[in-house]
C-alpha cells in the first residue's frame, strides 16, 4: 500500500513538473539590427523580443547572446541577461526587451551569419534550456582586383600593369608589390608601387623595371578597406615579352658610317690625284 502511495505521489510530481514546465512558454525574436546591415570590425546593436515572461511560473531566466563567430563581447562586457518571470508588461504586451552590444569579426562574410540567442530557465518545478537561431546580416567590405600586363618598354625596361578595383568599395593606401625570389623575374629597383586611393570601378597604372624574361607574375596587393582595416589579397599576371614589339634597330648609324667610308675614300683619292698631277708639272 506504501509503495503504491509512493509510486503515485512520484507521477503526480513529475506530472506537475511538466504541467508547470509547459506553462512557461517563451518566444524570443531579433526586434532590431543597428546598423543593417552590419559592417566588419565595427559594432552592432541587436535588440531582442522576449514574450511568455508574464508568466511567474517561469521562475529566474537568464539569457545569453552565444560569443562566437561572427560576434564578441568587449572585455568586461557581459554576454548574459537575467530576468524574473512574472514581472514584464508594457503597453498590455507581455514581453521583455533584451539589448546586446557586440562587436562583428572583421573577416566576417558578406550575408546572413547565424547567431544564436539561449535561456536557461531556472525554478522550482522547472529547468530547462534552449537555444535559438538567428540571422546577421553583415555587408562586404573588402574589394577585388582585375590586373593585367598593359605594356612593356624594352627600352627603358618599364612593366606597366593595369589595375583595375571591380569591387563594390573604394579602397585607400592601395599598393601593388612584386615579392622577390621569383623564377625568371627580376626587378631592378623598387618592388612596391604606391598608388594610393582607387573607387570602385575605376583603374590605373603601377609601373615597375623588369628584365624581359617570360614568367608568371606573382603580386601582392595591400589596401585600406572602407572601415581602415589594412587587408592583403594576391594576383598573378602572366608576362611574355614577345607580345610587345621591340624598337627596330636604326639605320642612321649604318648611314654615317658609309658615308664616313666615302669621304675617306674620296679623300685619298683626291690626294692622291694632287700629288700625280703636280709630279707631272714638275717632269714638264
């Protein structure tokens, strides 16, 4: 008889934890993205929409917006919020407002990047935790680069590559760098042309000295992005000489020449008929 008393005051319990577990039903949702969308490096505020906390039997919930990419919390920045159920309405709307200040990675992906939103529920009859998916949306800051082999001078040896910024941000302190230790390309000078600031879809010219040898080109191209984070990306050009036509040889040396030949040619002749002409007045 004990037994049964015991075995039926057990399923009551767990039949009360449920019912009370199943009464404190929360909903969270991303009320607001400031800025939207997010930039890189820079700091977002998201603010969250919490109802079903009217009801008391919720107990002590603590929320915590998860600290992984593509988010972080400054130092000393809390990632968590508690609240009591039972104590929010505003406006006859039973929910609660939960700001976040969090800092976006600055190699975050352009797009929707999942973060998550969980709360641990925490009361007598009651502890259970749950995790929520939500979308940052985050813009793309960096750029591309279209690099091309424009002209080669085999007279002063000058490379011209064009260089073109077919990204959608305008980038500053653009410069374009020819590493060393490269098969068969040698500079002879500087290695790294400055350019400067280039908008988007615009172009120009970086100038370096290079022996005409055929070679791929490697390139290091480094660049402010729009939030003056400095960001690095690489391109290869490929350089045959061959394809520019090298200055035909003058013949304006070849000319003086004959005619310096000439004239030395006449020259002796001439001296040469003086001198028999005035032996054969004297023999007269």
């Amino acid at each position: 008889m004990k037994k049964s008393i015991l075995t039926l005051a057990i399923a009551l319990l767990f039949i009360s934890i449920g019912y009370v577990s199943a009464t404190c039903v929360l909903t969270p949702t991303l009320l607001s993205q400031d800025p939207y969308p997010a930039v890189p490096g820079d700091y977002v505020k998201l603010v969250f929409q919490v109802t079903g906390m009217a009801n008391s039997d919720c107990g002590q919930v603590i929320f915590q917006l998860v600290p992984e990419y593509p988010t972080s919390f400054d130092p000393g920045v809390s990632s968590y919020y508690s609240a009591l159920g039972g104590s929010y309405a505003t406006n006859y709307n039973n929910y609660l407002t939960i700001p976040f200040t969090v800092r976006v990675d600055p190699d975050a992906v352009k797009g929707n990047n999942t973060i998550y939103l969980t709360y641990v529920t925490q009361s007598i009859s009651s502890n259970s935790s749950i995790s929520t998916p939500f979308n940052l949306s985050i813009q793309d800051v960096k750029s591309d680069f279209y690099v091309f082999v424009k002209n080669y001078d085999f007279t002063t040896r000058d490379l011209t590559l064009e260089v073109l910024n077919i990204g959608q941000n305008d980038v500053d302190s653009l410069t374009v760098t020819v590493p060393s230790g490269q098969k068969n390309v040698t500079i002879e000078g500087p290695n790294t042309y400055v350019i400067g600031s280039l908008s988007s879809n615009d172009f120009t010219t970086a100038d370096f000295n290079v022996l005409p040898n055929k070679a791929d080109i490697n390139l290091t191209i480094d660049y402010n992005d729009i939030t003056g984070v400095r960001r690095t990306t690489s391109e290869v050009v490929s350089f045959n000489p061959e394809m520019f036509r090298k200055p035909a040889s003058s013949p304006v040396g070849l000319y003086v020449l004959i005619a310096l030949v000439v004239v030395i040619v006449a020259y002796v002749f001439y001296r040469r008929h003086k001198k028999n002409k005035k032996k054969k007045l004297l023999r007269e």
